[in-house]
C-alpha cells in the first residue's frame, strides 16, 4: 500500500496526492510528522524534505515526480502526452509560486523576523502574486474549451490549481487580500465550480483542507 509522509499541517504539496488518491479511491495510508521533530527526523528522508512517499518500504520524494505518479495511479494524468504537459505545467506553476512566497515565510517562521517577513510579502504580492495568476488564467484560458476544467475532463491539473488558489484566498496568508481573485474571472470562475463539484467536495480530504 502507498504510504504518504508530511509534517502534521495541511499543504498544498500533500494535499494534491491524498485529493487524487482519495478521489479514485485508491488506497493509502497518511503519516504525519511532528513539525517540533523534524531536527530529528530530517536526515531518514533522501533529499531532507518532505512530502515522501512510501511504496514497498523504498522511499520516494519530490512533488512533482510523487503528483505525477499518484495521478497516473488515480487516472488522473490526462489520456495524452500533450494533456499531460498542460499537467506538468500547473504543477511547475505550483512549484514557482511557492518559491515565489517563500522567503515571507521563512523569514516568519525559520527567522522569527516580523518586519522582514511583511516587507518581503509585500513585494511578492507586488512583483509576482498577480503575474503568476496571470499566468495560470492564460494557461487554462490556451486549454479549456469548456471553461470548467483544464483539459476539459477532472484531472490532476485541476486539483493542483484549485488547491493552490484555495491557500492564496482562504486568508490564512498575512496581506494576501482574496479580492485578488477578482482579477482574474475564469480562474475565479474555476475555483468556485471546483468547490461546487460534488465529486470532489464532498471527499473527506476536501472537508480537511476546507475546515
Ligand atoms: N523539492 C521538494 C521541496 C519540498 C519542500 O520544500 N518541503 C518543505 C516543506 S513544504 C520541507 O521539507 N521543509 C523542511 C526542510 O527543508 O528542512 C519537493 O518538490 O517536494
């Protein structure tokens, strides 16, 4: 059986693997490290990170390579190689906007410095929240014909993105007001049929990340 290995909070790198898992009712088990251990934990993992994967008692790690691997898993990666790339990209898209923000959470959490983490979390939300949304409305925009999602058939992209637009507009991240969204309607109209398909909402996984 999969096991998933991640810190003891919700996150979108998680979140994405036990969604598809849990929507395809494939089935698996979910380990969560205590955030205060992790100085003790850190090195039994390949690249000293998490999430992880564990499959037959070998270990496997990096976002992409486990979604891409859990999607497959979930039939959820798309039926061609070319919807398959426009995937790959919402979770690269993913991976830039959470290296974007990055440094505002660190200076929070790892530097214990306030002053530094709200001026860095008010340049990313000048420099790079509204052009990587940008981006992710024209992705969807170049692929969806429908407009409901972005390969016209549920897929792995659709919960990476809505995950990832659910943890810029829950307002749980210091400055980022949700009226960003406004900006851009077809991702704003996305996310809100994503949180209206039955399918998916009404997952126990979806009840956790939302509570
Ligand atoms: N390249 C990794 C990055 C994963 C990552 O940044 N994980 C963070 C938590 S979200 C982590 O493990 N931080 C603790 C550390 O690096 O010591 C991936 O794609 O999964």
């Amino acid at each position: 059986m999969i096991k998933l290995v991640y810190f003891d909070f919700n996150f979108w790198r998680i979140d994405i693997l036990r969604l598809s898992l849990g929507y395809s009712k494939v089935p698996y088990k979910y380990e969560r490290i205590n955030r205060q251990e992790w100085s003790k934990e850190k090195e039994k993992f390949p690249f000293g990170q998490l999430p992880i994967m564990v499959i037959d008692d070998k270990q496997y790690a990096h976002t992409h390579s486990l979604a891409r691997f859990c999607a497959i898993e979930s039939k959820l990666y798309g039926d061609n190689n070319l919807k398959a790339m426009v995937i790959d990209q919402v979770i690269d898209w993913a991976n830039e906007i959470t290296n974007k923000i990055a440094p505002s959470i660190r200076a929070a959490m790892k530097d214990r410095d306030l002053e530094k983490s709200k001026r860095l979390r008010a340049e990313f939300i000048k420099n790079d929240l509204f052009v990587w949304f940008s981006y992710l409305e024209k992705l969807f925009d170049q692929n969806s014909k429908k407009k409901i999602f972005f390969n016209d058939k549920f897929s792995m992209a659709d919960i990476v993105a809505w995950r990832v637009t659910y943890w810029f507009y829950c307002g749980r991240l210091d400055q980022v007001d949700n009226k960003f969204l406004d900006k851009f309607p077809l991702i704003q109209n996305f996310f809100k049929q994503m949180n209206a398909f039955k399918p998916f909402n009404q997952l126990s996984e979806y009840k956790d990340i939302i509570s």
